[in-house]
C-alpha cells in the first residue's frame, strides 16, 4: 500500500471518543494522527466475515473430524 498518501477529515467525532484517542496516542508517545493512522491500518489489515467464509469454504476438510465424532466428543466433554 506504498506510495502516495491520502488525507481524511473524520466529521461528528464525539468528545470521548476523541479524548480517549488522544490519551492512548499520549500514552504510547505518539501524535493523535500517528496513533489513529496505525489504528486504521490495523483495522484494515483484518480480514472482513465474508473473507474468511470464503476462506474456509475453500479448505479440503475430508480429513477433519466427522459430525458424529465432534457431537460425541462434547457429549464426553460435558459428562
């Protein structure tokens, strides 16, 4: 994602939520801009739900347990 930057003004921040960004980025002695752009890249760098339901959907799981075995094993579990 190198490269160029791009700059956004976030409107209708409420008043906590900004002085609890400010007081974190105090905390790790970083600028609120510094601390709410490693945020941002952390929240993107997450895969989203459906990602990862792709994801799964494309895993060969013939090897994994079957139904049978996992319900047994917590019924085992719970006993």
């Amino acid at each position: 994602m190198g490269g160029m930057t791009t700059t956004l003004y976030v409107r209708d921040v409420p008043p906590e939520v900004a002085q609890v960004l400010k007081e974190r980025a105090a905390a790790e002695g970083k600028s609120l801009s510094a601390y709410v752009v490693a945020e941002l890249a952390r929240v993107a760098s997450r895969p989203t739900n459906a990602e990862i339901v792709a994801r799964l959907r494309t895993r060969d799981r013939a090897d994994g347990p079957s139904t049978t075995e996992i319900l047994d094993a917590l019924a085992d579990a719970r006993r």
